[in-house]
C-alpha cells in the first residue's frame, strides 16, 4: 500500500478568495467581526467617558467661578473694613488731631498690605491732608470718585486708570495699572464730616485671587479664566483659552447677583466651551460690584481624554485583531491542507486504487476521530473484499477439480 499525497496546492489569489479558501473566508469572517466589534467598544466607551465628563465638568466649572467669586467679595470686604476700623480710630475723629499721628497711621497701613497702592486722607473739602508716601498732599480731590462716593457712606467703585497714580509707583509689567476705588466717611463723635478715606487698591491682586483657586499649570488645557464688570467690560483675563481678546460675556444670563450656572456656551468668538459662571454675591455688608467671573475651556480640550481613549481602544483592538486574524488563518490552513489530504485520497479510492490510504493523525479531536473511523472502515471494507476474492478463488478451483473430463478423442 503507498501512502495518499496531497493534490497540488491552489494558486496565491485563490488562496485569497474567500469563496475558493477556506482560511481566507474564515479569516475574513473573524477579521470583520472582530474589527465591527472594537469599533462598538470604542464607541461605547468614548460615549460613557463622554457622558461622565459633560455631568461633571460644568458644575466643576461653576464651582471654580463661584470660588473666584467669593474671594474677590471676601478681599473687598476686608479692604473696606481697614478702612472703616481706621476712619473710627481717635487721629481721624478728633478735628485739631495732629497730621503726623494720621501720616504714620496711614503708612503703617500701607505697609501693611501690598494691595494698597495708595491711602489718603482728605478733608470735608477735598483737600489731601496726609497720605501714604506722602502722594498728592495739597492737592484737590474733591471731583474724584472715592471722594464723592464716599462722603455718605462705605464706598467700592470701578476698576479704572489712574495715570497720576501709576507715574509715581515702579512698573511692574508692560501693562498699564489699574485700580479699584474705595472710600468710607470720616465722622466726628457728633456725627459731622470730618473728611474722607481713600485708598486706591492695585487689582493685580485679582489675579492672585485667580492663580489661587486656578494656578497657572491649567493654561495647558486652556482652562481660562475671564472677569467682567456689570457694565460687561472686561476687567480681567487669564488668556489661557487660546484666544487674543476675550468674548463677550455668556449672553442671556439673570442680571440678579448672585446669579451661577454653567452650560455649553458658543462664545461671541465661535469658540465652543465648556462654561461656568458665578456673578459677585457679596460679603456680610458689602453688596458686591454684580461682576461676573467666568470659567472656560474649548470643548475640544475637556474631550481630549475622550478621543484619546476611543485611539487607544483602536490601536489595541486592531493590533488584537490582527494577530488573531493571523492565527486563524493557521489554524484553517492547516485544517484545509488536512481536507484535502483525505479528499484527494478518498478521490483516488474511487476511482480504483485500491492501495490508496486515506490519512492516519494522532490527536483526538472530530476531525481525527473522522479520519480514524474513516480509515477503519475502509481497512475492513478491504478485508471483506479481499476475504471474498480469496473465497471465490477456492470455488472455482473445487469446481473445475470436480467438473467431469471430456472424453479423448479417437486415434
């Protein structure tokens, strides 16, 4: 008996066919499935990680602006109390008090915080009397704000210039200074008006208050930070939402202090961010300015993680798929070589050779079991077919040794 060989092996493209290979319509198969499936995973997957930022990042957001927010009522407050706890001291309520005690109590004061650019003292007039560093004594400040504001009561006014101001302190940065006004009345014990207190506070100290509760590292995913007056201008920017001028403030929103909320905004700029806001509420007894401070971040920015995790699960998942694809296709290769092993010798079987074995494998699975059971019943097939030649080979040799001689014919 020889041994079955495998008919020839099919050409390169049709081994690529999958409705000629088997290998190729299974890896095929598997590929596609397997692809369609890391596809609805990453899909899943940016769409719950999506869900979870949307729910969490606006209300963080407004939480930082309501914390910007509070601070800067609570630093005002604390300005506007000096200055009232100040205006109450003995050199300030006494008429014929001396002007150097003044002058060294405002200087002390001044020194006492860096915030203060300016403190001074003018009378029911106008006229400076004394002042931290000595600053405009003599002068009349009669039309200026904090002086008009503040001959009735605490006064806070707007963030503005002062040239006069900025000419006389050391600079700082390239831009020009601003200031926040604050007066608060000077009374005698019999409840006349004495004079005025006046500070000018530098409001770069907002920006400390901003660096606080968002530190500089967050301009990297360009968490930006914009406070604007009621009036709407701009009073501070952190620039780190990518843009060269601030937009305009979230249209739409309650004119009521204390008023907070956050939302998807598209920006007067067509920027789409993330927003949180929070307008000035105020402290105790100070009312609050109604400014609105604003927390922003490009929507493309609070989604990076999102797109990072749906490229991930595509690389992985392809490189998983890949590879597995690869083994498919050898195990089916072999499966098919395997087949066709026992087509080719079930093939010449039939068509008489009878010397022809069909495969033999080792291992247990169907496909082994199969080719055994195969192989078996064609090795009995074979006995049965040798075992009835053999038998009629024995009748007709009794036959022809028992049938009778013709006769020899006659000489």
């Amino acid at each position: 008996m020889t041994s079955p060989t495998s008919s020839p092996s099919p050409a390169w493209w049709e081994r690529l066919d999958p409705f000629r290979s088997l290998p190729a319509a299974a890896t095929l198969f598997f590929g596609a499935s397997g692809f369609a499936l890391v596809l609805v995973i990453a899909a899943g997957a940016g769409k719950i990680l999506h869900t979870q930022i949307e729910r969490q990042l606006g209300p963080a957001f407004e939480n930082l602006a309501f914390q910007i927010a509070d601070k800067l009522d609570r630093t005002v407050y604390e300005r506007t109390h000096q200055l009232q706890f100040t205006a109450k001291l003995t050199a300030f309520r006494t008429a014929d008090a001396p002007l150097a005690e003044r002058q060294t109590i405002l200087e002390s004061l001044h020194d006492a915080s860096t915030d203060y650019a300016w403190i001074g003292f003018a009378d029911a007039k106008g006229t400076i009397l004394a002042a931290s560093q000595r600053l405009f004594i003599g002068e009349k400040m009669s039309d200026a704000t904090w002086f008009r504001g503040g001959r009735l009561q605490t006064f806070v006014g707007g963030v503005r210039e002062f040239p006069e101001l900025a000419s006389e302190l050391p600079t700082i940065s390239a831009n020009t200074p601003r200031f926040l006004d604050l007066g608060v009345p000077v009374t005698s014990a019999q409840g006349t008006l004495l004079g005025v207190l006046g500070a000018q506070v530098r409001w770069s100290w907002a920006r400390e208050v901003q660096l606080s509760v968002i530190p500089e590292s967050a301009r990297r995913e360009h968490l930006g930070v914009t406070i604007y007056a009621a009036d709407r201008n701009v009073l501070l920017d952190s620039g780190a939402s990518g843009w060269t001028e601030p937009p305009d403030p979230p249209a739409s929103l309650s004119e009521n202090p204390g008023v907070r909320g956050n939302r998807i905004e598209t920006t007067s700029l067509g920027t789409v961010c993330f927003t949180g806001y929070a307008r000035s509420r105020g402290f105790r007894d100070y009312r609050g300015q109604g400014w609105l401070v604003v927390v922003r971040q490009p929507v493309a920015e609070a989604f990076a993680a999102v797109q990072a995790l749906h490229q991930l699960i595509l690389r992985l998942g392809t490189g998983l798929v890949v590879a597995l694809s690869i083994l498919c296709w050898m195990f089916t290769a072999r499966f098919e070589r395997r087949l066709r092993a026992v087509g080719t010798a079930a093939g010449r079987i039939g068509g008489g050779d009878v010397l022809a074995l069909l495969p033999q494998p080792r291992g247990a699975t169907e496909f082994d079991r199969m080719c055994s059971a195969l192989g078996d019943m064609l090795g009995k097939f074979r006995q049965r077919q040798e075992s009835l030649e053999a038998e009629n080979t024995r009748l007709a040799a009794r036959q022809n040794s028992t049938s009778p001689q013709p006769p020899s014919p006659p000489v």
